[in-house]
C-alpha cells in the first residue's frame, strides 16, 4: 500500500476506537449496572453526561490548542483517551468510572477535528470527500462490529476486559499515528477572538444549524430503534440483533454515499434528500402496520439521512482556508459539536412524542426537522450561491 493508504487506514482506525469506547457503556449497561451495584438508569445517565462534555470541551479544546502543533497536541490527547479508557478498565465504584468517562468525553471530539484536519491536508483534492467519509463510517463500523463484540466478550467474561481491549486498540492507535502522520502541517495563528469570527459567518451558522436539525431528525425516531422494531414491527428479540446489524450495515453504505455526493457539489443535491427523508418519516406511521414495510423505510432512511455529514464539512473547512485560515481546526469540530447537540433535542422530543403520541408517531417529529433541515439547505445554497456571485464581481 501507499503511504497515503496506511495514513488514511490509521485515522480511520482512530474514529473507531472512538466509536468503541462512546458506544460501548449501551451494549454493556446491564453487566456494568449490576458489577458497580448501581441501577440500569443510573449507568445510563453516562451517556447523556458523556454528550454533554463532548459538546462543551471540543470547542473549547480546538480554539485553545490552535496556538501548538497539531501533531503534537493530536499525540497528547490520544494519550489522555488512553489513560481515560484504561482507568474506565480498572474502575470498581460509580464515581471513579464516571469520572474516567468524562476524561475520555473530553478530548474525543477534539481528536476527531484533528483527524479530520490531517485528513484534509493529507488527502489529494479530489479524494477528501471519500476519506472524510470513510472517517465518519469509522463511527459505524464500530457500532456494527465492535460493540457487539466487545458485548460478547462482556458476557463471557467482564465488561472490564472489553474495555481493556479498547485500550490495546488505543495504543496501537497512537502507535500507528506516531510513525505515519506528517510532523508539521500548515497553520494560521490565531487568538480566540480571531477564531471565534468564524462563526458571525452566515455560510457557517446555517451549516452547523443544518446539521443538528439533521441530527435531531435521526433521533427523534432512532433513540427507540429497538422497541419500534419489536413492539411496533413485530419483530421478536432473538432477530433484533440481526436487524440492528444490517441497519449499521445500511449506515456505513449511507457514509460511503456521503462521500459519493460531496465528490459532486453535494450542498446542492441536498434538498432532494431532505425531501425524502420528510416523506418517508411522513409515511411511517402507515409503513409500521407492515414488519416489511415498516423495516423497508429505516433501511433507506438509515441510508440517507446522514448524507450530509461529508458535504457539509467539506463546506466548513472550505470556508475556513479561503476567508478564517486562523480557525480551520474549529471548523473541523462545528459537525461533531451540533450534531451532538442535535443528538439531544432529537432525543427529547422523541420522549415527548412517545409520552403524548405513541411509538408509532415517533416518524411525525422527525419529519418536523427534516423540514427544517429543508428549508435551512434551500437557504445556505441560496447564500453560498450570492456569496460566489459577489466574490466573482470583486475580482
């Protein structure tokens, strides 16, 4: 292989360790619950914790790490995961495995940004998309192939030694990436007010809305994948496994699409995906009177419903090189950061749904972002479009 191949295999490898350890706390819950004598809700109270300093600390990592090497500060923060993770491994009480996930939750995003951003300058022009999409199918693949793994092993022996695998998998991670990665990129200086202009930028707030009105349109059905597929569909427990995998299956093909559509001007096209994506979450309520039918419509949602996960990050570090060179490593995080955050209001608003409507209108909430995320794709185009008209005028 190329010495592009082998960089561009290792920071995929990166974004699944990371989808190993963020995913890992759901697949194991129970054995985690009953080994540090505490509830299955009080165990599950991590994940939220987890999304909530995630959200806080990646942009608060990115701007303040802007003014040291990006190499360096990538090898730091690998090696906090690890010391977090290994400590997830050996935690015997709640707090001390609440505290070590927060340790691990902290620096995750800011690892993913700076993944992206060696991506994108290692990368020929005209293979970004694919890797950066490859990089987001990292995420799903751990989700397909890792978490039940690492549940398989926590059944068969102790949820303390899936976690040790994830940190045997972290080490050579940084291994890896300490022998392959470029030692010096290029990059602008820059204070945090210097950085934070970047987001008074119209292209850039109507991006990052976009992407957590697509993210909440995901959760506000995905969060109750498991009972709509068996309380709503029908379908027994033994074959929810099946089906979970070949929807991750479907996620990982939907991130390969991704970077297919940002290859060809993908902000464009996106309006035709919201479009169906708001027609088939219209529909499902009449889809789940049928197993078929009703599994038929998570499969093509699941394809494309995060498609614009590529095009949209190509669009934020685009902005960032031509006009906010200073603040290219925050651009990189702006994804992660709201669709975390639309992570939650999805979240929320499927439990509202459910509470007040039932299982089988959960579609009907996340038709409601998908319109939005409609109308905020028909709006960024229009301003990216006046913004290249006006610039052309310029020059």
């Amino acid at each position: 292989m190329t010495k592009y191949r082998w960089q561009a295999s290792a920071l995929v490898l990166v974004t699944f360790m990371l989808g190993c350890n963020e995913f890992m706390v759901v697949g194991v819950i129970s054995d985690i619950a009953r080994s540090l004598r505490v509830t299955v809700a009080t165990v599950g109270y991590l994940v939220t914790i987890f999304a909530i300093v995630y959200a806080i600390s990646t942009p608060l990592i990115t701007i303040l790490a802007n003014r040291f090497s990006r190499y360096k500060t990538l090898m730091v923060l690998l090696l906090i995961f690890l010391i977090g993770n290994t400590w997830s491994g050996f935690a015997t009480s709640y707090g001390w495995f609440l505290v070590s996930r927060m340790m691990t939750a902290a620096v995750a995003g800011a690892i993913e940004s700076l993944v992206i951003l060696f991506a994108n300058d290692i990368a020929p022009r005209h293979k970004r998309a694919m890797l950066i999409s490859w990089i987001a199918a990292g995420f799903s693949i751990a989700s397909v192939v890792g978490v039940p793994v690492g549940t398989a092993i926590s059944t068969a022996t102790s949820w303390h030694v899936a976690f040790h695998l994830i940190s045997v998998l972290s080490l050579l991670t940084c291994i890896v990436m300490a022998l392959l990665l470029p030692r010096h990129l290029p990059q602008t200086p820059g204070g945090i007010k210097d950085q934070l202009v970047l987001l008074t930028d119209k292209r850039v707030y109507l991006g990052a809305v976009l992407i957590l009105f697509s993210a909440a349109a995901l959760y506000a059905y995905y969060t109750y994948i498991r009972p709509l597929l068996t309380t709503g569909l029908g379908f027994s427990t033994t074959a929810l496994n099946w089906l979970l995998f070949v929807l991750g299956i479907m996620s990982i093909l939907g991130n390969r699409l991704s970077g297919t559509v940002a290859e060809r001007n993908g902000l464009k096209t996106m309006p035709r995906f919201y479009v169906v994506d708001m027609l088939l979450l219209l529909l499902l309520p009449v889809a789940m009177k049928n197993p078929i039918t009703g599994f038929g419509v998570f499969l093509v949602l699941m394809l494309i419903i995060s498609v614009v996960n590529s095009p949209i990050q190509l669009h934020f570090l685009d902005v960032a090189e031509a006009d906010y060179p200073q603040a290219t490593l925050l651009a990189s995080s702006l994804n992660a950061i709201f669709f975390n955050i639309g992570i939650s209001i999805g979240s929320a608003t499927a439990s509202l749904v459910l509470t007040h409507g039932g299982l089988n209108r959960l579609g009907l909430g996340g038709a409601a972002f998908a319109g939005l995320s409609l109308v905020v794709a028909v709006w960024l185009n229009h301003v990216v479009a006046r913004h290249r008209a006006t610039s052309a005028t310029v020059r």
